[in-house]
C-alpha cells in the first residue's frame, strides 16, 4: 500500500491546490485536504498530515457546523493523527 500512497501524494497535493484555488466549492478542498491528510497518515508523516487534517477540520466547522457528522468524522481522524505522533 505504500507505493501506491507514494504514487498518489503528488497527485493529491496538485488536487489539494486546485481545490483551494476554486473558492466556490470549499467542500471539495476539505475533501482534497482529508484525502492528503490520510495519505500521509499511512506514510508516517503525521507532522504533515496534522496539517492537512486541522485545514479539513477548519473549512467543514465553518460550513456545515460543530455537530455536523463529516466535522466530527474529521475530528476523530484528527484525534488519531495526533495520537500516532505520541
């Protein structure tokens, strides 16, 4: 799976880009910013997926709401970004 995560990161980070760069759809760069973040996870680079994840974590807050179960879902993948950094 790890090549494949490898593979996948620079192509992740350009749609991550794009998605930040199209301001009328924000959703799709907390999508963009979550798939990154899960990628990194699985590369043990939890420093960068941190990032990420707290990006996701911001934009869905804003949009949808503290309740919202895609900002609770981001906040549990958060949560275990963190641990692993422990």
């Amino acid at each position: 799976m790890q090549g494949h995560d490898e593979q996948a990161r620079p192509h992740l980070v350009t749609l991550l880009h794009h998605a930040r760069a199209n301001t009328h759809d924000a959703l799709a760069a907390a999508t963009a910013a979550e798939e990154l973040a899960q990628c990194c996870d699985r590369l043990q680079c939890h420093a960068e997926a941190e990032e990420r994840w707290w990006e996701a974590l911001e934009i869905r807050r804003g949009l949808l709401g503290e309740r919202h179960a895609a900002v609770m879902a981001t906040e549990e993948g958060l949560r275990r970004c963190l641990q692993l950094q422990c």
